[in-house]
C-alpha cells in the first residue's frame, strides 16, 4: 500500500456518501476510481487487509508469486483501466506466438501447435491438420466441424445478440449431426476457454472464435516497480486515493438498512475493534461473487435477485522456481500453454488432473524472479472436497510437474510450492443471468463476472471489472 493500512482506516470518514462499495478486488477498485474521478464522496470496504481479491501477490525468497490466475483480456482491460483513471498499468500484452494449446498423453506431450484451436480461420492445409490432431477426430468429422465454423462465422451481429441466452447443447441438439461431429465442437469451444462446453452461450463461443489476426488478445502483469498482479492493484488503489475515495480493509458488510425498498447504510464490523457501526450512503455497489452475495445480502433483496447457486470450486496452483534462464531466452517458445488430456484417455491414467494452464510469468517480468532464475506457473480447477485430500492434491501436483518438462523444457527445478484457493471464477462463455439493479429496490447494484451488462467482455475478473464501469457509469448518468 502506498498509504498504512492504519492510517487509512483512522482518517475520518465523511457523515455520509454518495455510494459505498463492498469489495476491494478489481470491479470494486474500478468502480471507486470512476466514481471518485467524478467528484462523489466513494467508500469502499473489504474483509481483508489487503486489496485485489483474488489476485493477491505472495513475496517468497526473492520471488513473486501471484496466487491467483493473471490472465487479462488485453483490448478490454485497456479500455477498463483508462476509464477508471489508470494509465500506467505495466501489463505486458502476450505475443500471438507465444500462445499454444497442448493435447499431453501418457507419453508426454503429443500436439502443441502454437494456432488458433478452430477450423477455418487458419492459414495452410499443414496448419490445418495440426488442429485436427488436436482435436483427435478424423478427416471426414474435421470436414463437418469446419462447415458448422463457416455457417456461425457468417453470423450477423442481431443474429449474435439472440445467441446470447442460447447454450451450445441445446443449439447442437436441434441440429442433425452426428455424435462424433457434435463431441468434436464441444472439445473445440473447451480449447477456446470454456470450462463447461455443454453449458457454453453460443455468442461467446462465436465472439471468442473469431479474434483479430495476428493478436493472442491476452495480457500479464509486465515489468513493474511493484511486480505481479499487485501492481495493477496498487495502481488502482493510488488513482482512488488522489481522486479523494476513501478505502477501508479489514472491514466486514454485516447488514444492510433497507427503507420503503430504498438503501439507506450498511452495517459493518472490523477486525481490530469488533464494533458495529453504520455507514450511511445513498448507494450502494456489491462488487462481490455469487456466494459472497447470498452471505451479505438481505433475505427480500435476494429472493428479488435470485442468484443461481454456485458449486463448490477451488483451485489448486503451482509454483516452480526455475534455475537459469536459458529456457527463457527464446522469443519463439510459449508464454502460455493450455493443456488438456487427449480424447478418449482413461481418468485413471490421465497425466493432467484436468484442463490446466501453464504460464512462464518471468518471460514477460524478469523482476518477478532473482538475476539468472525464473518462475512458473501453473493453475486447474479442483473440486472443493477433493482439495482437502492432500495425497489426492500431491498426486496431481506431480502431474503437472510431469508435464511441464515437455511444454516449457524445464527440467532443473530450485523448488516448487502449491496451494489451494476457494475459487468461485466466472465463466467467460457462460451466459450471464443477474440484473446490475436489484429490481423493486433502489440504490443497490451487483457488480461480478455474472452480471448481464451490454458491454460484458472476456471472463472471470475482466467481465466483472466490465460490468463495474457499466454500474458506474449508469451511476454517473443518473439511471
């Protein structure tokens, strides 16, 4: 922090606000900074000592360590940033080539072409054939896929915006294909990022299907004084300050007073003096998760909500510090690899846990890691009660130990850490189905990843931080 968390918590406050956020993470911060940049009285509270949220940067023997998953959606957290006030970010965008996708058998890794996973939108016939063996299907399946790419990529915008609502396993079921061709779409659209392919909103399928030519359209944290994800934090959480917002960590949102439907304070608790006070605002912003909604909110206001309930997801990362920087030094290898099991493969011999992401953070930071070391990263879901088997998780921390020798050619490993995170992450091909407006109340809104806003863009922290500039704006705009 720029400013002592005690002295921001013992400035005086102001007797009341234009709007109070709960939630330091990125949404939060975004909204703050906006709002404050337009001359309102802005608090923003968190249970934790720290800001970010889920992005949170761990310092350890000389290294930094981000514990939660850094991808940015490049165009959109640009735009985000600037709207919030914030230019100096230090995020690095990724290079095209440095991106792979990555099929690891039992006998390491079998395909990793540095390509756009989808038919149709690659240059040569040799390109194309490395995506049908990374799609494990044969050529007449492959001919299929490809026709069903042709037809969404003429998709129209108005016909895009129906799709929204429309998930792929209802629009695959109306149509007569067979069940290889319907398989191999679904294993494509997890290539491009989905977590549950079935589940998927066939509009960002088709939204992220289509990138720009010659862009990977991600981004990481680059080269700052302040390294790793925590310096797009700090820079947030500076632009707040200067633009005269107030941030309070360590802060818990106990309650709420509702009057005649109308927000009028929200209740609060911190951890150093277990004292409720009352915060009196004229909005208020829950720049929070699913879950953490059910935990705050009233129970009138929720039942208008109606949030979908969330399941019990962790993720589980890894850390590898690696000596030399050999590996390193080649513009040409990846930044980042996604990998996946091969098709068909049994769970019992599957050499990954899962999908999993493998990031050389150092390539695009070498601050992160001490003069001739680097560090790698690496992330897969888990469910939450597996986590808590520690024979379970050291089984696929070895896993993916195993695998990144032949992604990243890595082999002389200095140590490893690994951890686990409750992790209630927002899909970013899942349709959205919460109003930013609590209907039948006024001064309350919802800001997180499953937030359904026009500009919704990217996943997980971006779309959130999206949806955080649309309620800020609609603020501003006095709707």
């Amino acid at each position: 922090m720029t400013l002592p968390v005690e002295l921001l918590q013992r400035r005086r406050g102001a007797d009341r606000y234009d709007a109070v956020i709960v939630g330091a993470g990125i949404p939060g911060l975004v909204s703050g900074c906006i709002l404050a940049g337009a001359g309102m009285r802005v608090l923003v509270v968190d249970r934790r000592k720290r800001p970010g949220g889920h992005l949170q940067t761990l310092s350890y023997q000389g290294y930094a360590v981000d514990l939660g998953p850094l991808l940015w959606e490049w165009p959109a957290v640009e735009q985000i940033l600037a709207a919030a006030g914030v230019k100096d970010h230090g995020l690095v965008e990724v290079p095209a080539s440095g991106v792979q996708v990555a099929v690891v058998g039992e006998r390491g890794v079998e395909v990793a072409p540095r390509i756009p996973p989808v038919p149709g939108i690659v240059p040569s016939p040799s390109t194309l054939d490395s995506v049908r063996q990374l799609l494990g299907v044969p050529p007449r399946v492959f001919a299929a896929l490809g026709g069903i790419y042709e037809e969404i990529g003429a998709a129209s915008p108005e016909q895009i915006e129906d799709w929204r609502k429309v998930d792929l396993s209802s629009w695959l079921a109306d149509r007569p294909l067979e069940p290889a061709v319907k398989s191999a779409f679904l294993r494509s659209v997890q290539l491009l990022g989905a977590d549950d392919p079935a589940r998927a909103s066939l509009a960002a399928m088709v939204q992220r299907a289509r990138p720009q030519r010659g862009r990977s359209e991600l981004a990481l944290p680059g080269d700052n004084p302040i390294p790793g994800a925590r310096g797009v934090v700090q820079a947030l959480v500076d632009r707040l300050i200067d633009a005269g917002g107030e941030l309070r960590l360590g802060t818990r949102a106990v309650g709420m007073a509702i009057d005649a439907r109308s927000f009028r304070a929200l209740a609060v608790q911190r951890e150093e003096q277990p004292f409720s006070e009352e915060i009196l605002a004229d909005r208020c912003i829950l720049a929070l998760t699913t879950p953490s909604l059910q935990a705050v909110l009233p129970e009138e206001p929720l039942r208008a909500l109606a949030p979908r309930a969330a399941g019990a997801e962790a993720m589980l990362g890894v850390a590898w510090a690696v000596e030399g920087d050999a590996a390193f030094a080649d513009a040409e290898q990846a930044w980042v690899v996604r990998a996946l099991p091969p098709v068909g493969a049994d769970p019992a011999t599957l050499p990954l846990p899962g999908v999993a992401t493998f990031v050389r953070v150092s390539a695009a930071a070498p601050r992160l890691s001490p003069p001739g070391h680097a560090v790698v990263l690496a992330w897969t879901g888990i469910d939450a009660r597996t986590a808590l088997d520690a024979r379970v998780v050291a089984s696929r921390v070895g896993h993916l130990r195993g695998a990144l020798s032949g992604l990243l050619a890595v082999d002389a490993i200095e140590w490893q850490r690994h951890w686990c995170l409750s992790w209630a992450r927002e899909d970013a091909f899942m349709s959205a189905t919460l109003p930013f407006v609590i209907p039948g109340f006024t001064g309350l809104f919802v800001a997180s990843g499953s937030v359904d806003t026009p500009i919704r863009t990217g996943g997980g922290v971006i779309a959130a931080a999206s949806c955080a500039r649309h309620v800020a704006e609609r603020i501003l705009s006095g709707i």
